[in-house]
C-alpha cells in the first residue's frame, strides 16, 4: 500500500491538500522511498505560523523505507515546506500488532526563527501529529475498499 502512487495521493489529500504530486522509487531488495508534493491552503495551518508564508503552502513530505526485517519496517520521514525557516524530520516504523499494524513515529521540529522559533516549533510538532492521524484514517479507509 505504501508502494502505490494512489495511495500516497489519497493520504496527501487527507490532510487538506488541494492538489498533490506523489511518486514511489521502489529498489529490488524492497527498500522504497516515497515523496507527495502538496499544495495546501495556509488556512489549514496555526495562525501563528500564517505571517511567515504566503497564502499557500508547499510541502514535500519524504518517507524512506528500508527493506523489510521479518514482519517489520523502519524509515525516515522529512516534511519540508518551501519558503519556510525550518523543517520536520524524524523515524517511521511499522510492524505487527494483534490483528494490525502499529506505526509509530518520532522526530523533532526546527524552527530557525528568532524569538518564536520555540512557538513555530511546538504549532509545526503538533500539525505535523494532526496530519499522521488523517493519513491513518485514510490508510484505514484504502485497507477497508
């Protein structure tokens, strides 16, 4: 499922995208990197951040797969949006639990801004989070076509 440009279109637009540009580069040994390109209104992020961007934003959101280990993957994601004093990078992993899947995902936002850096940081962390829980949903919506 994450191999399918689809997919990876499908779990974009979850978040509030209006438009997105998804490609998958899948390598033999199973290892993949997956990256959405999405347009996304400034009125869907924290009004706090609204005076640093203009009235849409760019964001390249990056997963990095490595090959599987048994029942279980690991990665990297990055979040990057163009123009913006910063960024989002951390750790992906997914591997069984009972009768799904547990995804979990850590990483640290980056705020190069002075005086509200901290702020920007905290409002990205937790749009970021708000962003992972839609593209649950949607990852639970395509499991269940």
């Amino acid at each position: 499922m994450l191999q399918d440009q689809d997919f990876q279109r499908a779990r974009a637009e979850s978040t509030g995208a209006v438009s997105v540009d998804a490609d998958v580069d899948v390598r033999s040994n199973g290892a993949f990197t997956a990256v959405a390109r999405r347009l996304v209104p400034t009125g869907s992020i924290p009004a706090e951040m609204r005076s640093f961007l203009g009235k849409e934003l760019t964001i390249t959101y990056t997963e990095a797969w490595e090959a599987p280990d048994g029942d279980e993957r690991v990665g990297t994601f990055a979040v990057d949006v163009a123009g913006a004093p910063g960024h989002v990078a951390g750790a992906v992993s997914l591997r069984p639990a009972g009768d799904g899947t547990e995804f979990l995902a850590t990483g640290d936002a980056v705020a190069n801004v002075p005086f509200v850096g901290a702020m920007i940081e905290q409002a990205v962390a937790r749009t970021v989070e708000r962003a992972f829980v839609a593209e649950l949903a949607a990852a639970d919506a395509w499991l269940a076509r």
